[in-house]
C-alpha cells in the first residue's frame, strides 16, 4: 500500500511526458564552456511550473511548494535587509551572469530593469514584471522589508509559478548584493525612489 | 571592386551606424527599416547562397543540385516555406538546417564533423556558408504562405513536443521560451516580444527569419534564434537541426501558418 501511495506520488508530481522531454534535451543540447546538460534536468517546482499560464494549478500541490519556499528563506546576514543603494542599482542594471557566454569569475547581475521598471529616469526597462518606481513609499515597516527580501530570495513562497528567478535560493544573487538591491528599493534617497522627472 | 570587398565595407558602414543606432532604442530602428524600403543587406548574402548551392564541393565535387528539400530533388522555389516536415529517406521530421546538413553529408560526402562544426556565425564573423545557404532559399520562398507539414504522425509529434518544450523550465533562472513570449504587447528592456502562442505572434516572428541583424552585421537564421533563447534561458548549447530546435521550429511554424514569408527580414 505504502509502495502504492508513493507511486501515486511520483506520478503526481512528476507528468509522465517530463522523463520523455528531459531525454529529447539531453539529446539535443551540449556543454558549453561551464554551462552544462547538468541545468536541463528540472527540479519539483520546474516541473510543477511548465504548463501555460491559463492551464489550471493543482491548489494543495501549489500550497505545498509555496509552504516549502517560505521556509527555506533565510534572515539576512547580521539582520540587516538594506545594504548600499549603489551598489545595489549596479546589480540591478547587469543583465550579465550564468550565460556560457558570461565570464564565470565575474559578479552575477540581477538584471532587474529587463523587467522592471525602477529608476523613472531609465528609458530602457521591461516590461515582463510590474513597475517597481516609488517602490519606498509603499511602505519602510518591518513586514515591508520582510516581505520584499522573501520575494527576491524566492519568488515562488508567494506567487508558485511567478516568472520571477529565485535569485537568492538558486545563488544568482549573493545575500549581500540582495541586500543592496533591497536598499536601491528603499532607501529614500535611490534614483528608484525620485520623483518621476 | 570584388563583391567581398564591397561586403567588408558595408559590414563596417553598417557597424558604426548600429553602434549607433543602439544607443538610441528602438524607434530608431524602424526609421532605419523605413529609409532602407525594400534594400536589405541580406541581398548580399543572398547571392552568396545561390553560388555555393550550384558549386561542387566535398569529396565527391558535387553540388546541391540534387538535394530534396521537400518538393523533389533541386526544386528550391517554394522548399522553405513547407518546413519543417517529415523526410521518409530519413524517417525523421528536418528543418532547412538538418536537411542541407543531410544533403551535404550525402551529396557531397563531407563528413557529418565538418558539417556541423559552426553552422552559424560568430559575432565579427562575415557569414557561414550555412546561413548564406538559409538566406537564399528562404528568399525563394518570400510572399508564399507558410505552410509546414502537419499530415505525418511524426510531424504532429514534433509539433507537440515543440509545444512541451516551449513552456519547459529549468536551469539557474528557472526560464522558459514562455517566460518571455506568452503575452501580447510585453517587452524585455526596450525590445518588443512577440506572443509566440498565437497566430498573430508566431507568423511575425516566423515569417521574418532569417534575418539580416542590423547590429550584428550579419544573416541570422531560426535555428541560430532558437539556440540564442536557450543561451539566454541560460541553457547549455542547442545542437544546429536537433530534435529539440526542430520541434521548437514546428512549433512556431504550424502557429503562424497561413502568413506570407516575408524572409530574409531586417532586425534589429
């Protein structure tokens, strides 16, 4: 019954196409320079996630993931959630970081203005993600800033299959540059936070 | 004045124009395309292709004359815009890429190695024989509707595998080809992104590639586009004419199909 139950399981959790697919990739794709075939294989919430937008989410299973994401989310260093605005809003305008074509021994980008707009005064933002201008003013309380390092450290505690890489728990992002662009998000004084010119 | 000199001093005319360009987004772009009219660079390219399909090569000095595209040996008029579809002498559903590697393999005897060491340009580079090639036939397929092969079960396998893969995520960022292109009107910085899973997304980006990128100097083909996703979904490297690139092409063909081909396009 046991054996039973945990099939059902695998089965649930893993559509039977996945395997199929995987194999397809691997046949398909090769290493490059550091990137290798080792990315194409999906972990839970990869595979839970490759389905259409207007397909239909299984609400437990998605509760289940959203629950596992929330507590896998660490304090930052020394409880600290703002580090330097500047420095912040240089990750954010990387686009650089994990492509083969990228130097692997330079800092990752966050690459946030491919979706986001920020800094009112850069004209070449995405549009992907919501507008984050006059993200400071949403509100400075600890539940504020609480929830903010949550959404960057991994996006999928709130939202299952937001778009949105888990740029802390997949290490793109160290939690130090995480904590600059949680202070390019705040601080009253970041480009981010200036009046729309 | 040879024709490569000609083309060496356009790359670089172009090229500074680009850089540019670039600086000024994407407005400018479609100024650009509007003063070019109906000139594009890929013309160039273009009659390259023509020449290497008629020129023996290989061990056996052969051209691709003889080579079957999917209308019968040699018939290149019209080939493009039925692909990708299922070749029987291969038992498998190609793309122009898998085929011309196949045809150069068979035809001319060049080894399968050589064929597929660099299909596609790198940045600086003039152009491969591959994407010259691309360019001229799907030249001759221009104002033809798109029309890939959707009668074999293998071709609407591919079709459906084309469709998984589209919205398969994985990798360091946990991307797909969805996370960009399953909606209308975004777009990644200041780059317009076409919603692929619609008819209307997917003809505007079929029918225009490949394409002759004003910032890179050179012609681009699907399959190239197809392994730069992957790059950017920081993917390991997409093999020229594989299953995965085919099925993702079948994908996007049988979407758009019905629009006119209107290839080889200008980009950005």
């Amino acid at each position: 019954m046991k054996t039973i139950t945990l099939l059902f399981a695998v089965m649930f959790s893993n559509p039977l196409y996945a395997d199929e697919v995987y194999e397809v990739l691997l046949d398909s794709m090769v290493d490059k320079n550091f990137v290798t075939v080792e990315r194409l294989k999906q972990d839970e919430l990869q595979a839970f996630c490759s389905k259409p937008r207007s397909e239909k989410v299984d609400e437990a299973r998605a509760a289940e993931l959203r629950e596992a994401a929330l507590e896998g989310v660490p304090s930052p260093p020394g409880g600290n959630y703002l580090g330097d605005w500047q420095r912040g809003e240089k990750v954010a305008i990387n686009g650089k970081g994990l492509q083969y074509s990228d130097d692997p021994n330079a800092a990752n980008g966050g690459n946030c203005y491919a979706c986001h707009q920020l800094d009112p005064a850069e004209a070449a933002y995405g549009t992907l993600g919501p507008s984050l201008s006059g993200y400071g003013a949403r509100g400075q309380s600890a539940a504020m800033l609480k929830y903010t390092w949550t959404k960057l450290w991994n996006t999928h505690a709130y939202n299952v299959c937001s778009h949105m890489p888990r740029f802390g728990a997949a290490d793109i992002l160290t939690p130090q540059q995480l904590q600059d662009v949680m202070a390019f998000l705040f601080d009253p004084t970041s480009p981010v936070n200036r009046s729309q010119p | 004045m040879n024709n490569r000199f000609i083309k060496i001093i356009f790359a670089i005319v172009i090229g500074l124009w680009s850089a540019t360009l670039l600086s000024q987004g994407e407005g400018i772009f479609d100024e650009y395309r509007d003063m070019l009219g109906d000139d594009n660079p890929a013309i160039f390219v273009i009659f390259d292709g023509e020449e290497i399909w008629y020129a023996p090569a290989g061990p056996k000095s052969a051209s691709l004359e003889q080579c079957d595209l999917g209308l019968g040996p040699g018939v290149v008029e019209g080939a493009y815009a039925q692909l990708p579809r299922y070749f029987a002498d291969v038992d498998r559903v190609q793309d122009i890429e898998a085929r011309l590697e196949h045809c150069m393999i068979q035809l001319q005897g060049l080894a399968p190695d050589e064929v597929s060491a660099k299909p596609y340009s790198l940045r600086g580079d003039l152009g491969t024989q591959l994407e010259a090639l691309v360019a001229w036939i799907a030249d001759q397929s221009s104002g033809l509707a798109i029309a890939p092969g959707q009668a074999h079960a293998q071709e609407k396998s591919a079709y459906a595998l084309g469709e998984t893969l589209f919205y398969y995520r994985a990798g360091t960022h946990d991307f797909s080809c969805a996370t960009c292109h399953e909606q209308a009107g975004r777009r990644i910085r200041l780059q317009a992104l076409p919603n692929l899973t619609t008819h209307e997304g997917a003809a505007a980006a079929y029918s225009t590639w490949p394409a002759y990128r004003i910032s890179q100097g050179i012609v681009r083909t699907m399959g190239w586009r197809m392994r730069d996703c992957m790059r950017q979904q920081r993917m390991p490297e997409l093999t020229m004419g594989s299953e995965a690139s085919v099925a993702l092409q079948t994908y996007l063909a049988v979407n758009g199909a019905g629009a006119s081909m209107t290839a080889p396009g200008l980009k950005r």
